[in-house]
C-alpha cells in the first residue's frame, strides 16, 4: 500500500477530511490531496512525523517499513 492509500485510509477511518487532517497537522491540504492521488509520492520528515502523530501511527508505518499500524506507537 502507498503512502498516499494509507493516508487516505487512516484519514477516513476517522471520518475526517483532507481539510480536517490539513488543520490538525499543519500540512497543506494541497499535498494532501497530491499524495493521496499519487501525483506525489513522498514529501519531507517534518510533514510525516506530524501526519503520523495525527493519525495515531508511526512514520515507519506511513513510509512501508511495517505493513501493520500500530496506532498506539505513535
């Protein structure tokens, strides 16, 4: 799974919006959105540690070190 499905995934299991995420991490929704299509695939450690701790996972998750969430690492 790529970066942008998991987030994508993890963002609405919590029934949230690419502009609720954006307004909780700080991150643009604009590179939201561009990950989450996959016209980017990668963005800096800054953006992941704080799109991991939003979501409640660890940046290893979002990048495909591990292939399972553990939404209580972060």
């Amino acid at each position: 799974m790529s970066l942008g499905q998991k987030l994508r995934q993890l963002r609405e299991k919590r029934g949230w919006s690419q502009n609720e995420l954006s307004r909780q991490t700080g991150v643009r929704q604009a590179l939201l959105s561009e990950l989450e299509s996959g016209k980017k695939v990668d963005t800096t450690g800054q953006a992941l540690k704080r799109l991991a701790r939003a979501l409640g996972v660890s940046v290893d998750y979002l990048v495909g070190m591990y292939d399972t969430a553990d939404e209580d690492a972060a």
